[in-house]
C-alpha cells in the first residue's frame, strides 16, 4: 500500500490539484491494487466508482474502502456500449459528476508454460487478450468520451513484466505490458 501511495501523491501532484471532488473511477476495483488505489483516493476526498465482476467483492470493497458507487461490469466481455452506459451509470451513481479521472487497472495472468500440456490454449489467450488488451483499449476510449466535455485523467495499469519477463508469464507480459 505504501507504494501505492507513493504513486498516487506522485499522480495528484502532476495533475496540480487535489482528488477533493473528483470522480474517480477504477477498474479491477474490488481486490489488490484496485481497492488499494481506490481506499487512496477516498481518503483524498474524491468520489470512487469501483467496477468488476462481482458484484459480492464489489459490495465489500466498497463497505472496506468507502467507495461511493459501484458497477458489476466485465470489462472482457463488455461491448464499447455497454461501457459507454456503464460511464453513464457511474456519473448517475455520485450524483451526476462526470468521470474525471479513468484507471484502467483489470487484468489477470496465470503463470503457465508457453507450450502447454492441455489443448485449452485458444481460449487461455483470447481471455487474457480479451481483458488485459481489448477492454482496456474499449475502456479507455469510452472514458474519454466521457470526458470529451470536460476533460479528464486516463491511467493505464500496465506491468513490468513487460519489460523483465517472469518464467510462465509471456501470455501475461504480452497482453498487459
């Protein structure tokens, strides 16, 4: 958490502002450095939206970290209209404040070899495919749009892995570098 704090008062500075107010909304935001960021964010006055799949971890983020609003929302599935409505819905949720500030932070990644022993690789790859890169990407462009008016912060949770590579992890490194 302490890194995460770290990074965070390193973002509110270079934004030259405070979070006082702001709208913030977090994918992944019900485990790991999702609900860490977002616990952040509350404590610095904004208004955090968490999205995820479940709605159970979502409610309990939610009750640990004081988030204002959450959506039951996977981003690997989600159409750009649906994450479109999905922005719409969470401006609705903090009383009609617009997105001000997007993390993009959902991913997942298993660590397994690069020839694997079963035949489930198609589906292993478009999964990781399917929410490290592609709803990011929709994310991100719907979270603009969101913010076309008034503008805004978008922040991509990326890994280093990219970078150094951990043994079992090229799918991972590859989608969400």
């Amino acid at each position: 958490l302490s890194f995460v704090r770290k990074c965070a008062s390193v973002y509110a500075c270079a934004m030259r502002g405070s979070l006082k107010g702001k709208h913030v909304v977090i994918t992944g935001g019900s485990q790991g450095l999702g609900k860490a960021l977002a616990e952040l964010c509350v404590r610095e006055g904004a208004l955090v939206t968490l999205v995820s799949r479940s709605l159970a971890k979502l409610e309990a983020a939610k009750q640990e970290t004081g988030a204002h609003f959450v959506l039951s929302v996977d981003v690997s599935r989600a159409t750009s209209a649906e994450l479109a409505e999905a922005f719409r819905l969470a401006a609705e949720g903090v009383g009609g404040r617009p997105v001000d500030i997007f993390v993009a932070n959902a991913g997942t990644g298993h660590a397994r070899l690069v020839i694997p022993p079963s035949t489930d690789l198609d589906s292993y790859v478009s999964g990781l495919v399917d929410l490290n890169s592609k709803g990011t990407l929709l994310a991100i462009t719907e979270a603009a749009r969101a913010m076309k008016s008034g503008g805004g912060r978008i922040c991509i949770v990326s890994s280093a892995a990219g970078i150094i590579s951990l043994p079992g992890y090229a799918y991972y490194s590859a989608t969400k570098f």
